[in-house]
C-alpha cells in the first residue's frame, strides 16, 4: 500500500504566479509511479522500473540553452555559442505565460537539494506539469528527510513544462523549446522538451557558476570512488569513454558518477542523489551494477520493449541516448555520505578513435591543465550522419556545455588543487589499438581495468626515469609495463607495425589540438601552453 503521508501537506504556488492548480506535493517514488501509469504516460518494464518515452526531444538542445545576461552575470559568464545570452524582460514575461499555461493544471511539486556536503548544500524546489518528471528529480537531487521540509526554503526553483510551446518571435527563444537559467531570480525555466536531463542540467550548470564564483570550489563533470584507506579517485570523460563503468568498482566505494565539488578543504562532493546512465547496448555481463540497479523506482527512457515489458537495449529505433535514472541507494557499494577525501588520482579517459594516444600515460601539471580544456575524444564512422573516418571531438573541461565561466578559469582551479594535493593525473585511451577505427580493435576492457587498478595500487605511482617512455610526439610519459597488461599494447606506435603510418595520424591529431587550442590560447596562461603538443607537423 502506497504511503500518502507526505502528500497530504498543503502548499501555495500563488508567489510563483501560479494560480488553482491541484499540486501533488512530495509525492513517493511509488506514487508517482503509480500517476504515470494511470496518465498512460508510460508503461512498467518486467524489471519493475518505469519506461517512458520523452518525446520529440530525446536529448540535450544546447542551441536552446540561454542564461539571462544581467549584473551578476554579465562580466563573468564566457558569452558564446555554449552560453547564449538572453534578456532579463524576455524572460520574465516568459516566465509570466508559463506559470499562466501550469495555473488551474495538475502539477507535481518536490523539494530537494543539490550537494552531499552541508557546507554548500542548495535548497531546489521543483515544479514539473508531468508526474515522471517529478519522479526524475527525485531520484537525482538528494532527498530530505521528512523533518527538514518542515520550514524547508528554496533557494533556486525549477519550473518544467515540457508541454508549453514557446512562440520564437514574440518570446525570444530560437524555437519552441527553451531552458533558460536567471541568476537573479534564481530560477531555471525549461518547457517546451520532455527531455529530463534538461532539470538536472540547469542545476548543475548553475552550480558550475557559483560554486567558483562564490565559494571558491571547483565544480567539476567526473565520477567519483573511493578505496578502503580513504583515497579518492576522480574519472572526467565524456560520452562514451567509459566514465560510469570504470569509476563503478566493486573493490571501491562510488561516491557519484556525474557532478561533483573539489573543496578548499581537499574533500570531494556529489552534486546528485542519483545517476543517469546511457543504456545503449547494457548488459549484466559488462555492467552488473548498473543493470541491477533497473527495478521498481528506476526511470527507462526511450527504449523499445515487448509485450512482456523486457527491454531491448540493444534497439536504438528511437535513439541511440536510451538512458535510465535511479537513486544512487540502488547500487549497492556506495559512500555514505557521497563524499570522499584525500584525492590521489585523476584520470582523463578519453576514446581516441586514431588510435595514437597511448592506453595509458602520465602527464605534467601543465599537460593536466591543457587535456582539461581541450576535453578530447573521437567520434567514429556512423555515429552521425557522413562521417566515414575518425572525427576528433573537443569539449573542454569534459563537459563544455554545462559550464557557464571561461574554461581557462577551471582549468587553472584543477593546477592549483593539483599541485597542492600532490595528485598524479593519468590520460586513458579506452579507444583503439593497432591503427585507427577500421583498422585497429578497441583496447580491451580488462586492460584498462588493469592499468587503473595498477594506478589505485601505487603500482605506476612513482616516476623512475628506466619505467616510463616519453611519448615522442605528444609529450606524455607512457610506462613501459604494467602488471597484468602485455608490454606491447602500452605503446601504441608498436601495435601498428607501421611507422610511418603511426606517425603520420599521430601528427594529424596534434594538428587537431592545436588548431582547438587557438580559442583558449590569449586567456591561457604560459603554464597551460606548455603542456600542448611541443612537435609539429610539416
């Protein structure tokens, strides 16, 4: 039987311009189960976990992303193609028709707050039109207990109506769908997508703004574990390098696999109360946590299943973004609380489809701080449209679309912290080995498993000049063994059998970072343009 408890609490939306709407407030993951269900808004997978479907958007619209550029925000936010600046009236009388279209609607209400450390924690209030929107930002803000919403304030708001259409020449959006973030008002404003990521993006993307700005705390996009003597390790990668499988370790505990903070105080935090995973392909072979972690409370998005409600996850029909959100409590080797200290290592994984990059090697403070911005992985043959060979992808600070500053003001942040916790940074090719995608293979899962834990165990802490090999054209220091991985797979020139080749595509890649570089290079500092590529191609 469903508890109703916290339901019953009644609360006014009349300061938020929304006027007799029935507000369904702190209703349980079950109850809003149980909602979507009786809505016919989505359908309950054989696992127990809900399926939904997002409709037309099944991803991120970054084009559609603004910040409201206003005193707080107008010298210190990196204007551009990522941050869209937007006007301060527009948006208010955009906000004013949104509230107008929830007012006299059935709506879903939840408080909750982002950061596992008090310290810096951040009261959200979320108000969602759809119920498995109200059940996604359950599962991925943390959750208070009963006795805190007793007098609870909010500090940001969420307002999600992903069925308001924006009109693009009246409201000053680019289209129909918006998610615009007012530093002001302190509100995040999405409709017009039934995309969830949106929610949980608009808050994080606003706390990579304060956390630097305000409390001197670098925001970073990683996963995050941590050893039985207390070591943390963080995992920055984009999608598809291999961030939420490698940083899931059954030997350590997980502290989150997303957003977190690096303290002054040299602790590390989880942003979320949950995890948002790609389910493109998942299985219990490859990935066990994340599969178990499918059950009653879980959020499928996007995928297909049969009549029996077992999911296909290898069928991309809709999209190859399927996803599912859970609670973080549905894996079972977790931190509590999602904090960690005493980081040791960074690993910067990134799928080097060129296949030049070594497996693994260690980089210099300066090296730590260039790879930081420049945010590289590839793109391989048929992951978009025309694309016939490997296509370099740079997105710096491994996740430039949530990050409102100058990504020279976090790269220099992550040098500092470095520096003065004396941690060793890796760069991790989970890509490919023995030439480029086509030729070569993609590195095999147990090595690179096998180099980090080697990593984790001090094994290739220390630098000895006799154990590591200075990569020739990238700089890097790639160790000459490592136990439980063969000798000839930590260099990827010997895997080609071909050096002319090797070092033809190697140089093409160094051209493909530098020519990145040149948009950071007047705001960088000359300790982050040593750590570049130093040869070039002629």
């Amino acid at each position: 039987m469903v508890d109703h408890t916290q339901a019953t609490k009644s609360i006014s939306l009349d300061a938020y311009g929304i006027k007799k709407a029935k507000i369904n407030y702190q209703l349980s993951s079950d109850e809003l189960h149980e909602e979507t269900l009786k809505k016919g808004q989505g359908k309950e997978a054989s696992s127990g976990a809900l399926a939904i479907n997002t409709g037309e958007f099944t991803g991120r619209s970054p084009k559609d992303r603004f910040i409201v550029k206003d005193a707080i925000t107008e010298d210190k936010v990196w204007w551009g193609n990522i941050n869209i600046p937007f006007d301060s009236d527009k948006f208010q009388k955009l906000y004013d028709k949104v509230t107008d279209y929830l007012s006299g609607k059935e709506i879903y209400v939840r408080d909750s707050y982002a950061c596992a450390d008090d310290d810096y924690r951040l009261n959200i209030r979320v108000i969602n039109e759809y119920p498995w929107s109200n059940m996604f930002a359950h599962n991925m803000f943390l959750r208070p207990a009963e006795d805190e919403l007793e007098g609870f304030k909010p500090e940001w708001t969420v307002v999600n109506a992903p069925g308001f259409m924006a009109d693009p020449e009246v409201d000053g959006t680019r289209q129909h769908n918006f998610a615009i973030l007012d530093f002001t008002r302190k509100i995040a404003l999405i409709g017009g997508t039934g995309y969830t990521g949106e929610i949980k993006k608009g808050i994080f993307s606003a706390l990579n703004f304060i956390l630097p700005v305000f409390k001197n705390t670098l925001p970073m996009h990683c996963s995050a574990n941590v050893g039985k003597d207390g070591d943390t390790a963080i995992f920055f990668g984009l999608s598809g390098t291999g961030k939420t499988t490698l940083s899931t370790d059954a030997k350590r505990s997980l502290i989150g696999d997303d957003e977190h903070g690096w303290t002054n105080e040299n602790t590390v935090f989880n942003f979320e109360g949950g995890c948002y995973a790609k389910v493109i392909n998942l299985s219990r072979e490859n990935e066990p946590e994340i599969f178990d972690a499918i059950k009653k409370g879980a959020i499928l998005e996007n995928v297909i299943m049969d009549k029996e409600g077992h999911v296909d996850f290898g069928d991309t029909s809709i999209t190859q973004n399927t996803r599912v959100s859970y609670p973080i409590y549905h894996i079972d080797n977790i931190q509590k609380p999602s904090r960690g200290e005493n980081p040791k290592n960074i690993f910067f994984l990134t799928a080097d489809a060129f296949g030049v990059l070594p497996p693994i090697s260690k980089l210099t403070p300066s090296q730590a701080a260039y790879h930081f911005i420049s945010g590289y992985t590839a793109k391989v043959a048929g992951t978009e449209a025309g694309i016939e060979e490997p296509v370099p992808s740079f997105s710096a600070c491994f996740g430039a679309p949530f990050m409102p500053l100058h990504p020279t003001k976090y790269a220099e942040m992550l040098s500092k912290k470095m520096k003065d916790a004396g941690v060793n940074v890796w760069l991790v090719n989970t890509g490919w080995t023995g030439g480029p995608y086509g030729v070569g293979s993609r590195i095999k899962l147990k090595y690179t498993r096998a180099m980090i834990n080697a990593v984790l165990n001090g094994d290739l802490g220390l630098y000895n000049y006799d154990d590591y090999h200075i990569h020739s054209v990238f700089g890097v220091a790639q160790p000459r063994t490592c136990p439980g991985v063969p000798t000839e797979v930590l260099s990827p020139r010997a895997t080609w059998n071909d050096d002319e080749a090797y070092y033809k595509m190697a140089f093409k890649l160094t051209n493909a970072f530098r020519e990145n570089f040149k948009q950071f290079e007047k705001y960088a500092n000359e300790e982050i343009r040593r750590g570049g590529p130093q040869r070039y191609a002629f």
